[in-house]
C-alpha cells in the first residue's frame, strides 16, 4: 500500500439533488464550512444531449447515470453563491468538460470566483467525453489533449490580470488584459480528470494532480495512475458514504483510501439535503478529529 505522507483532505460533492433548493443548500454549505471540511464540489455540464452516441466512459452501458432533464446548474455560477455563505472552505469543479468553454471566458469566470472567494478555488478541468455537447455549443472537440494542454498556458497567463499575448497551436490572441486577476493569481490549482497517456502526461508535468471517476472505474484508474505520478502530483477520489454506515466505518473507508495513494476524497453523500447536512455535521464533529490530518 502506498499511503500518502499528507494528512487526507475531506471534501463534499454538492451533487444535483442537493441543488433543488437553493437555501437548503447555503445551511449545508455553512455547515460543511463551520465543521471543518476541506471543500465542495460542484460537477458541471453545459447542456446534455437526450440523445447521443458519444460513450460515457465510467459506466457499463456507456450512459450518464441520471436523465438529460436533471437539474444542472452552471458550477462557477453557483461556487460563486456558495462562496458568498463559507469563509474557509476550498471551491472545485469535478469537472469542466474543455469541449464547453472558450479558455478565455472560462479564465475570467474562473478569476471572478477565485476574486469573490478570496482566493478559494480549485479548478478542476477534462478535456470532455460527450462530444455532441462540444458541437451544439460551436466547440471544437478534435485534438482534445493538445487542446486541454495549451487551455492550462492561457488560463496562467490570464489570471496574472497582465497584459499578455498567446500564439499557439489553436489559439492566437493580441494583446489583451482578462480581469480580474484571480486572488491566487496564476497558481489556481488545477486538477484533471481523464486517464488517457496524453491526459497522463499533462497531470505529471502541468496539473496540480488528478480527480478520479467514481466507483470500480476510479479504483482501477487509481492503481494504474499512482505509479507514474510524481509524488508532488495528488491524487482525489469521489467516495460514497452512507448515513447508516457508523463513524468507525466511514473513518476505515475514508483510511483505506488513503493507504493506497489518496489525498483527497470527495464524499458523495445522500441526496437529500435533510440527510445530508446533519451527516456533514456528524462526520465534522466524530470522524474528521479522528482522522491523521
């Protein structure tokens, strides 16, 4: 086993189901802020084709888990209304598909939450899997790695708030100044989701770490990824809990993670936020002391 030398980071997915209300959602939000977790996590997807051909590459019939019609709120908009109710807790995205956004107005909307934050956000990027989406939203989804590498040079240069100019492979910009400047300036982290050996390489040489699919799909990702990462590059993981599993329980499963290479989980938690904020609250108060942080 491989136990990471880093005290283990605790994080919440603020999944769909948590969205439907939004007041419910800031009360879970402060709690999981006041308890002591890490951060929150929103997943994002611009619109969802009803009917696609694209595979989706983390479940067996090659579909997403939920209907086109669930509700989907847009992550940087809605991280910027979690950040206004948190004071400490970090804010990601798990993750933007590249094939949705332009760099430069992802830049911006990403410096506008990391300026409100005060610093606070984690970025997390993939070059995108459900082509159809990329094309109704006039995106180009060929050479998605190439792409996704050259977005990570563009989004360092435009959150200094400096004028900057950029030619590359696929974009060309004058002189040009994106404001405003994120809080962490160019060093927003930015985790990547994929394990292609393209996707591979830009983690070990350009990305703060990687966020693994959830389920057996990150189990095997992560046996596979752990040894050809440096050990600067993190890895985080979406984990499961269930509000009748007991403190000691969720304490082992959040601890066998961390042997093998983890550090940092994301807990996918129930979907109603009645369940879900007095469970944040337990696992604030009985697990996260508990744990080797």
């Amino acid at each position: 086993m491989t136990t990471t030398a880093k005290p283990l980071k605790v994080g919440l997915s603020l999944r769909h189901t948590l969205q439907t209300n939004p007041l419910a959602l800031a009360e879970l939000a402060r709690v999981c802020d006041a308890v002591g977790l890490d951060s929150l996590w929103l997943p994002h997807h611009t619109i969802i084709p009803t009917d696609y051909a694209s595979r989706y590459p983390y479940q067996k019939d090659s579909k997403l888990p939920f209907p086109a019609d669930t509700l989907y709120s847009d992550s940087l908009t809605l991280l910027s209304y979690v950040a206004a109710v948190t004071t400490h807790v970090r804010l990601g995205t798990n993750v933007i598909p590249l094939i949705t956004q332009h760099p430069l107005a992802l830049a911006k909307q990403a410096a506008t939450v990391d300026h409100l934050s005060g610093g606070r956000l984690e970025l997390g990027l993939g070059s995108g899997w459900l082509t159809e989406e990329g094309t109704v939203l006039g995106q180009p989804t060929n050479k998605r790695a190439r792409r996704l590498s050259e977005t990570i040079d563009i989004l360092r240069k435009a959150w200094t708030g400096q004028p900057f100019t950029h030619e590359g492979e696929f974009w060309q910009f004058p002189e040009l100044v994106c404001s405003p400047a994120a809080a962490q300036g160019s060093e927003i982290p930015i985790w990547l989701g994929g394990s292609s050996p393209a996707v591979v390489e830009i983690i070990r040489t350009r990305g703060s770490g990687a966020i693994l699919p959830p389920g057996d799909a990150g189990e095997e990702i992560l046996a596979q990824l752990r040894p050809l990462l440096p050990a600067d590059r993190d890895i985080i993981s979406p984990v499961v809990v269930s509000p009748d599993s007991s403190d000691d329980d969720i304490l082992r499963s959040l601890g066998s993670w961390h042997r093998r290479g983890v550090a940092g989980v994301i807990l996918l938690s129930p979907p109603d936020t009645d369940i879900a904020i007095p469970l944040m609250r337990r696992i604030g108060e009985h697990v996260l002391p508990r744990l080797a942080r």
